[in-house]
C-alpha cells in the first residue's frame, strides 16, 4: 500500500502531470498562483479545478478526489485553489465558489462546471479518454547508462500512444521515500504500471526495444543458468584449493589463468585459453594449461596475490615464475613452444622531462607559478 499511494504521489507531483510546488494534501495538490494555474491548464489534457471559499472549505471532497487521482494516474490532474489566498486566480478562471466549484478543462480549455452528485463514479464520467497504463524510468543525473538511454526513451514517447511515458529523478531528496519504495538501487530501473501491480521493463533500452516491449509487456526472463566453463574446455585443467600443488607439482612448464565467472574479460578469453589448450595437445607441445575460479578457492588466488581477473601466472613444478600478459590463442602456444619471462617494460620517461611548451608545476612552485600569470589553465594528472 505504501509503494501504491507514493507512485500516485509521484505520477501526480512528478511525472510533469502537476509541475507545481506541491503543498501535502496527499495525490491532490494545492496551487495558489495564477501563472502555475495557466500553465497546468494549458499543459495538460484533463485538469480539475477545485475552487474552495477558504482554504479547507472541500474537506469534505478528499476522499473522492483522491480515489479519482488514484483511478486516473497518469491521465488528470486535480488542483485545489484557495480564493481567500488567490483572489486574482478565481477571479481570472471566473469561479464563485460557495464554498466549493469544480471546474474541468480539456485539452487547455473550459469543458463544464461539475454539477453532478459528490460521487467517484460521477466524477469519472468527466474522463472520456480511455486510461492508459504508464512506463516509469527511475534514473539519475550522473548515471551514464541513463544519458544514453534517454534520447530512446524520448523518441519512444513521441511515437507511442498507448502508454505514457514518465520519468524520475531519484537521485533528488525529495523523492528518497519512492526510490525506497520501489527498492530502486541501480540505474535507469523502468517498470510498467497497468493496475496496482508493477511488471519489471522486460525489453532492450533502444526505442525499437522499448515500442516492441510495449506490445506485450512481460518481466524479464530470468537468466540462464551460466554452464560451468568446465563443461566447455576439456582441454583445461581445472585446479582447487585442494589439488592445485599436487597437479603442478609434475608439471615442468604451466600457465594457469585465475578468473572469476562473472568477469567479462574473463568470458572474452575463455575461447581463446580452451583453444590454445586443444592446439598443446594436438601439436604435442609440452605443458599444461589450467585454470582456477579465484572466486571459489580464495586461499590460492590470495597466495599469489591475485587481485585482477583474468591474472595468468606461469609454473614450474608448482613454483611460481613470472605473470603472462598475452590473451590470444596464437600467443599462447607461440609461448608454450618456448616459455620464457617477457622483458620488463620500458622505462617511462616523465613527461617533466619531455621537451614541450607544457610548464610542469610542482608544491614548491605551484602558488608562486599562478601569480605572475594573469590567466593559467591547469591539468592536474597522474
């Protein structure tokens, strides 16, 4: 029920249903400027204008206009006035309220004044347009998976009629308590609201994906399974804590790779590493190529400080020898032919000492550098 009543708080607040400062009066907002009252009429297809004679002259008109913003999320917006703050607004839209006048507007103009028994099944017979369900995109500003996936969203909400698409900012204060709600811990999260159930965006986040998705909205697939890598390379010995020593201790020359399942650069060598395994065998190159998940047998990974995946290491005899930084399949064997400890990189020259027009400034220089100078760009690097 709460994750319920704060989605109708935020479709109605934030989704640029209602673009007012809202005041707390649940999923009805209280607006007392005539320029913000323009600017929602003119904006939205279906505004509700409740006039009161003083502030809390439509108590008695909560409950109803509350279950009807619940009914009609994303489609109206409902707005009190207060006449006794907002004298210029009343006298402006022409309401008289004694002590309460609803006016409805349509497509930014006067459509009738509500006249009809105080009921929710009346009211609704206000909203001819048939309601449609709304997509929600959760995102935050500094996320970079959400500013590739806005300009698709935008252009799927210009091409799509049968659902509205909305988004949130729930990195913004204010909307903690929904983003608490909704369990939102990684971003964009877009879920689909049809009735009071959310279904999870099941699609691909392309425009494509997004208008496709929205022919029959289903949560994702879960997914499958990953097959354990031993399944797919025979060809690879496959070490634990247990028996890493022992298998080693025979072999005169080893590569072993450590790795973890969920490393994509990991996933992008296992073929190559399987490969390279299979051409040992069949060219009857001495050595062995195994593996170990760093993930499962920690007291190896940590004895030879394993800290990055994939980290391949060479062997003697269960003896440690040096790292192995080549991924491809031909440097692999190439390798294995003749294994041999790669030279150390070459030494860096500092860019300090590189000649160029570039000042190189240090904390001994720094402060004094700044003052001679009337404008100075500045790259701090490392």
């Amino acid at each position: 029920m709460l994750a319920q009543y704060l989605l109708t708080c935020f479709l109605i607040f934030s989704l640029g249903l209602i673009a007012a400062e809202p005041v707390g009066l649940g999923s009805v907002t209280l607006v007392n400027d005539l320029k913000e009252l323009k600017r929602i009429v003119k904006s939205h297809n279906n505004v509700l204008l409740v006039f009161q004679k003083k502030k809390n002259s439509a108590s008695d008109w909560n409950q109803i206009l509350t279950e009807v913003s619940n009914q009609m999320i994303g489609q109206a917006s409902i707005v009190k006035v207060d006449c006794s703050a907002e004298k210029k607004a009343c006298k402006y839209f022409k309401a008289s309220p004694s002590p309460v006048q609803i006016q409805h507007y349509k497509d930014g103009k006067f459509n009738v004044n509500y006249d009809r028994k105080k009921s929710v099944k009346e009211m609704m017979q206000l909203f001819k347009r048939t309601r449609v369900p709304v997509l929600l995109m959760f995102y935050a500003p500094w996320c970079g998976h959400c500013k590739r996936l806005k300009p698709e969203y935008a252009s799927a909400a210009a091409e799509t009629k049968d659902t509205v698409l909305a988004a949130m900012d729930v990195d913004r204060e204010e909307n903690a308590g929904i983003r608490q709600a909704f369990n939102i811990t990684g971003y964009p999260t877009i879920i689909y609201i049809k009735g009071n159930e959310p279904i999870p965006y099941g699609g691909t986040f392309t425009k494509d994906g997004i208008l496709s998705w929205l022919k029959n909205p289903t949560p994702p697939k879960a997914p499958e399974p990953e097959k354990d890598w031993a399944e797919e390379a025979p060809d690879v010995k496959f070490l634990t804590d247990n028996n890493f020593v022992t298998s080693l201790a025979q072999q005169s020359s080893a590569l072993v790779m450590f790795y973890a399942p969920w490393c994509g650069h990991c996933k992008a060598m296992k073929p190559a590493y399987q490969a390279a395994a299979q051409q040992l065998k069949q060219l009857g190159i001495p050595g062995l190529l195994a593996a170990v998940d760093a993930t499962k047998y920690r007291k190896t990974a940590e004895q030879f400080k394993v800290t990055g995946f994939p980290s391949v290491k060479y062997f003697q005899n269960a003896e440690y020898k040096f790292d192995f930084n080549e991924r491809a399949e031909d440097k692999i064997v190439e390798f294995m032919k003749d294994p041999k400890e790669p030279p150390p990189p070459p030494v860096e020259v500092p860019w300090s000492e590189e000649p160029s027009e570039v000042h190189h400034l240090a904390h001994g220089n720094f402060a004094d550098f700044l003052k001679k100078k009337r404008r100075t760009l500045v790259m701090f690097y490392a």
